[in-house]
C-alpha cells in the first residue's frame, strides 16, 4: 500500500457497542497517562479509533467487541 501525503502508519481499531452505554476511553502517551478523550456508544454503534502520537492506550467499559490486527475479542458487560 503506497503512503498517502499527510496520512499515519499507526494501527486502527474497530469497536462495536454490543449494550446501550459502552464507553471508550482515549489514554495519552508520555511519562504521566491521562485521559484525553471519551466517547460513549449505543447498542449496535460502531467507532474507528487510531493509536497516534497523542494516544497509547484505549479502555472500553461495557459489553463490546473489539477488532484489531492481532485479533477480535469481546469485552464483559456491566453485569460480569
């Protein structure tokens, strides 16, 4: 795949609310980690989220299922 002028090389991943309420949670990169972003999606939503140079890390809370490259794999709900 050729390099797009202005794109990023960093991986994608793909969550899909399986609950009404599942929360995703942007974490920084750097010596302190912080929260810097949050979103919430309904049952049946889907969200795009890319790992940059601002983000290290993404915590889902709730039933959900999660697609990356190494895999798919499928968050416990509120009620495990």
């Amino acid at each position: 795949m050729k390099d797009v002028p202005g794109s990023s090389n960093h991986d994608y991943v793909m969550i899909k609310a399986l609950e009404n309420g599942v929360t995703i949670i942007g974490l920084t990169r750097g010596q302190d980690t912080k929260f810097h972003h949050t979103e919430k999606l309904d049952k049946g939503e889907v969200m795009v989220a890319q790992f940059t140079e601002h983000t290290s890390a993404i915590k889902v809370r709730g039933k959900a299922e999660i697609f990356t490259k190494l895999g798919t794999c499928q968050s416990a709900g509120r009620d495990s």
